[in-house]
C-alpha cells in the first residue's frame, strides 16, 4: 500500500509539473480496476471502453507514461450485468 501511495504521489507531481491536473485516486489502470472490480481478463474492459459500456470521459491516456489507458474507478452497467439482475428480480 505505501509503494502504491507514492507512485501516486509521484505521478501526481509529474503531471502537475506539465501542466496536467489528474486526481489519481480516482483513476486506475485497466489492469487495476479489473483487480479491484473482479473482471477476470483485461480485454472485457478494453471492450467496453470500445462499446461505449465506459464513457469516453471516463477514460484518460497519459502520453507521458507510454500512452498508459486510465479509466475512472467505478462500477460500470453492462448488459450481462442487468440481465443478471433482472431474472433475479423476476
């Protein structure tokens, strides 16, 4: 946890430095969110994002960390999810 907090810290400065303002402790790589959110492999949400399930404003590329994908930490409503929830309620 505290590797973690400094690379954030670290990060943060540098994108302050080039003008660049990101609260990244809301944002997460793909690999990130899929470790914190269950998904098993990175693609599911990579396809999202290609689906429109992620909104583009939910989604940031940092071309100064080799144009590193960041998606915004929350739970995202997908089909499987609502038809999954829907029997349940039925």
């Amino acid at each position: 946890m505290k590797q973690a907090d400094i690379a954030i810290k670290e990060s943060n400065d540098y994108l302050i430095r080039r003008g660049v303002v990101v609260d990244l402790t809301e944002w997460v790589t793909i690999k990130e969110y899929c470790r914190r959110f269950g998904i098993k492999n990175t693609e599911t949400v990579s396809n999202w994002i290609k689906r429109g399930i992620v909104p583009e404003d939910d989604t940031l590329i940092i071309e100064e960390f080799n144009n590193i994908r960041m998606i915004r930490a929350k739970p995202y409503l997908t089909s499987s999810k609502q038809n999954a929830e829907t029997s349940i309620s039925d």
